[in-house]
C-alpha cells in the first residue's frame, strides 16, 4: 500500500521543477505566484524525507514553509518601499 518509491520519485520531480520554477519566477509580477513557485520545492523535500521519517518530514515542511514565507513577504515590502512595480 505504502510505495515509498512512488513517493522519493515524486519529491525528487518536485524540487527539480520547483525549482526551475523559482529561478525562472522573478519574472513573474504577481506574489501569489511567486510563493507557489517557492513552495513546491518545500513539498518535494518532504516527499523524499517522508519515505525515511514522518516527523522528519512534517518538520521540514513546516520550517521551509514559515522561512520561504518570511524572506517573500520582507522582500514584498521591501520592494514597496523603493516604490518598485509589482
């Protein structure tokens, strides 16, 4: 029932576009976007630390999430203050 190879193949795809999609994310104007493009890397490690740990994974999900958050929204405001175009 449990494959774990499903689920390492699966995280591994995930940081690899996810990634991709944060490197080529700048462009995009739109935040929402851009958090999404930062969060699917954070699932994918979780994937590959779900087939050796749960807690392992929930961890890391939860951390990646609240750090990836906080650099986006400094950033955001940041950018505001300069009076950049978002």
């Amino acid at each position: 029932m449990f494959d774990p190879y499903i689920w390492f193949y699966t995280g591994v795809a995930l940081v690899i576009l996810g990634s991709l999609g944060t490197v080529f994310g700048p462009g995009v104007k739109d935040p929402i976007v851009r958090t999404l493009n930062t969060e699917i890397p954070a699932v994918g490690v979780s994937l590959i630390f779900l087939t050796y740990n749960h807690t392992i994974a929930i961890l890391t999900y939860i951390a990646a999430t609240a750090i990836i958050t906080l650099i986006l929204l400094r950033a955001i405001v940041r950018l505001e203050e300069m009076g950049a175009e978002l």
